[in-house]
C-alpha cells in the first residue's frame, strides 16, 4: 500500500518580547486574520484617542461659569471618565489582537508596582508606536516569501525556452506565408 504525508511547511511563527522580565506575544503573518485584527484595532483606538479632545470640549462648556465644589468635583470625574474609558476600551482591543494580558505583560514593571494600573492614552500610543514597525516588517517578509514562492511555483509549469522545429506560419487569411526550418539553414 502507497502512503504519503503532508504536513505545514510554510507557516511561520514571531515571539515578541514585551519586557525585560521575558514576556512575549506570539504572531503569525501567515494568519490574514491578524492582520485585520491589527488594522482594524489600530484604527479604533487612533479613532477613540482623536475623540477625547471633543468629549473633553463638551464637558468643559458643560460646566462653564460654575465654579462650587459640587461642579468642580462632576467635571472632574466626568473628564476622567472619559480617560478610564478610553484606556479600557483601548486595552481590551490590545488583548483581542495580541491575546490575553498584552497590556499587562508590556507594562508589568508597572502592574506589579501598582496592580490596578490603567494605560492612558499616551501608554496605549506609545504600545503601538513600537510594535508598528514590527508587526510592517513582518508583513513585509511574508509579502516577499509569497512573491518569491509564486514565482518558483510558476516557473515550475511555465516552459521556458521550449520552440518547435518545422514548419509553422501563421498569417492573415489571403496572404501567403512562407517558413523554413531551422534545420535547413
């Protein structure tokens, strides 16, 4: 009996280390998923942080030219809330992305000091603009494996270099054409 095996060849795997302490996430360019993950999160949280400066505005003109304790004390926690919500919202993208404690494992210098530790806006975009340039630069190679990898694959069933001998003419109707082989000359 005839047997034959497959298996995974080209599916490749990139732990990046989140610390100093070793903690890492684990991507795969080869999963699409990912990267749409990425894109759309990306662009989430750029959408979330260009909100803040609006929502700030509104609660601003809410309380102005109300200056007693009560009002100091509501716009101050409305102006937070509207900071812990960001972070929150923005954290849970990151984890959906990368998985599970992300957030956690990139600011763990922090969490173990302070273990209720929120990421503000400034963290989160500081998260992203560092693994940005990785997550491209991943997507990059797979780009050029795919590339190179298409074309080995068409030169396989591509014949190249590959002509006739003989005759063979091909011209208009009504107008003669006339061939000589190769081997004739």
């Amino acid at each position: 009996m005839e047997k034959e095996k497959i298996g995974l060849k080209s599916v490749s795997l990139t732990k990046i280390e989140l610390n100093d302490s070793g903690d890492y996430i684990t991507v795969s360019a080869d999963s699409p998923a990912f990267f749409d993950g990425f894109a759309a999160g990306y662009k989430q949280i750029m959408d979330l942080a260009d909100s803040i400066p609006g929502k700030l505005d509104e609660i601003e003109k809410k309380y102005d030219g109300k200056e007693d304790f009560a009002d100091t004390m509501d716009k101050a926690l409305e102006m937070s809330g509207v900071n812990v919500d960001f972070s929150k919202k923005a954290s849970k993208i990151i984890d959906g992305i990368f998985g599970t404690d992300t957030v956690k494992k990139y600011f763990r210098e922090i969490y173990e000091e302070i273990p209720d530790f929120l990421p503000d806006a400034d963290c989160i975009i500081d998260f992203f603009e560092q693994i940005t340039p990785v997550i491209e630069k991943l997507f990059n190679r797979k780009i050029e494996r795919q590339m190179a990898a298409s074309k080995a694959r068409m030169a396989k069933y591509q014949p190249q270099d590959y002509k006739k001998s003989g005759k063979k003419a091909y011209a208009k109707a009504g107008t003669a054409v006339y061939a000589v082989s190769n081997d004739k000359l």
